[in-house]
C-alpha cells in the first residue's frame, strides 16, 4: 500500500522545517520506500509497517509541539510492489506516448 502523509505542529509559528526533518529522520530510518514532496510525504509498505512509522512520527511531534494536524491518504492494491515508482513512470511513459 502506498500512504501520502502529512504532519506538521499546528502552533509553532510559520517555519516548521525543523519539525518536518524530524519527521523526515523517523521515516528514512523506517527503511521502508518513500518520496518526501513539498506537502508531504508517500510511503510504501504493508499496514502494520506504515502505520507503526506514522505512530512513531506522531508521538515525536507531540514531545515537541501541542497540537498538531495530521492527513493520510491511502491507495492500496494487492499484488503491487514498488508502486511508488511504478504509478510515476507509467504516468509519464503516457506523457510521451509510450504505453510502457
């Protein structure tokens, strides 16, 4: 399953870039495949793993911050892997009217 999360500290002003590595740290350090981006960031792995990385980037955030907002959405699919990669690619390869 692939998992666009968002997390950031509701009250800790305009600059939250140094709560977002935390979060970032948390997440690379899951080894589980994933994509930062501007607005979030995607996370590929199975239920139990994905949200055991979530759980830990909450309780992170919550030593730091006291309210914080939280988005996920999830896409799954069974049987696919590297789907992160692979929805990109597919989408692109159409741009250039390849159907690889």
């Amino acid at each position: 399953m692939i998992v666009d999360f968002t997390i950031y500290p509701t009250d800790a002003g305009e600059s939250v870039s140094a709560y977002v590595a935390e979060v970032f740290r948390i997440i690379e350090a899951s080894g589980l495949s994933c994509e930062h981006h501007a607005m979030g960031t995607n996370i590929e792995g199975d239920w139990d793993e994905v949200m055991a990385v979530i759980k830990a980037c909450r309780e992170r955030m919550l030593e730091r911050a006291n309210r914080i907002s939280i988005s996920i959405r999830i896409d799954e699919r069974k049987g696919v892997s590297d789907g992160i990669k692979k929805k990109v690619s597919s989408a692109k390869a159409k741009m250039t009217g390849s159907n690889t």
